[in-house]
C-alpha cells in the first residue's frame, strides 16, 4: 500500500512541499513590505499550517513506514543532513514562536524574523540542493 513511499520519492516530495510553502513565505514577505499587515499575516498563518503539516507526515513516515530512510546514504550525504538539521529542527522550533509574536509581541517579532528567515533560506538551499533524491 505504501509502496510509492521509497526513500527518494519521500525526500523528493519533501523538496517540492518545501519550495511550494517558501514561495508562500516570500508573499508574505513582499506584503509586509507593502505595508499589508493583515495580508501578511493571513499567509504567514498558511505557510505555519502548511509547514507543519509537512514536518508532522515527516515525522510520521520516518517513524512508522520508512525508518531506515537514511540508511543508504553515502557519507557525504549524512554530513550533508547534519548540516540540514543544523537549520532545519531550530526553524521548525521558531515557527510557532513566529506565528505568537506576530500576533501578540511585535517587539519581539521582527528581530526573530531576521532569525527565522536566516534559518529557513538555510533549511531551504541545503534541503533542495544537498540532500540526494535519487
Ligand atoms: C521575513 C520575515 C518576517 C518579517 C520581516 C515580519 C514582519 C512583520 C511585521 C513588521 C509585522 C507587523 C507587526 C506590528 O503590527 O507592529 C508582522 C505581523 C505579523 N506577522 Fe510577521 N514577519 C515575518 C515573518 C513571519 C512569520 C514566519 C510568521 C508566522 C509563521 C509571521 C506572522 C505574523 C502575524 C500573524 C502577524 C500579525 C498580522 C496582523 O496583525 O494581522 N510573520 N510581521
């Protein structure tokens, strides 16, 4: 039944679900710059669904359908993930802290965007173009 769920398929769905949200993040981004607060907002709202939602199937498959994901990995492509999760767990860790400050703590908000957007543009260009699909 899960046949279709092979290590590269997983890897290389994961790679478009995440440039598919950072294009969402980038509107959210050019809103904010247009002023467009409530805009920013409602996308920002998606991208934390949509996000988590990926990060929680992840979870999810790696855990109970394909634990041995990684197993095949050549050396390189185990450093390569280090340096991934190196951005990518403490970005999925701000995304929450993202979505509360923008609602309640705007002080707080935009110093941490600086964080998260450094963290995610890491998450992002070591996940699509390091990590091997194939
Ligand atoms: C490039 C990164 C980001 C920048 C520069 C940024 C900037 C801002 C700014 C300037 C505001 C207005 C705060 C105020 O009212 O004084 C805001 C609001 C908000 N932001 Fe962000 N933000 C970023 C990323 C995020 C992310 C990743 C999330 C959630 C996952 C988020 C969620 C929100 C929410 C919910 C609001 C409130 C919108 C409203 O009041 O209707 N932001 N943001």
């Amino acid at each position: 039944m899960f046949d279709f769920l092979t290590p590269a398929n997983v890897i290389l769905g994961l790679k478009i679900a995440v440039g598919a949200v950072t294009l969402i993040f980038l509107a959210s981004t050019i809103s904010i710059l247009l002023k467009k607060k409530k805009l920013h907002g409602l996308l920002n709202t998606i991208f934390f669904a949509l996000t988590m939602t990926a990060v929680i199937a992840f979870e999810v498959i790696i855990r109970f359908i394909l634990p041995d994901l990684t197993a095949q990995f050549s050396p390189e492509a185990k450093r390569a993930l280090g340096i991934h999760l190196f951005f990518s767990i403490p970005s999925a860790l701000l995304l929450p802290a993202m979505l509360w400050t923008g609602k309640k703590h705007h002080r707080l908000h935009v110093p941490l965007a600086v964080v998260f957007s450094t963290l995610w543009i890491g998450t992002v260009v070591t996940g699509i173009f390091f990590l091997p699909h194939d």
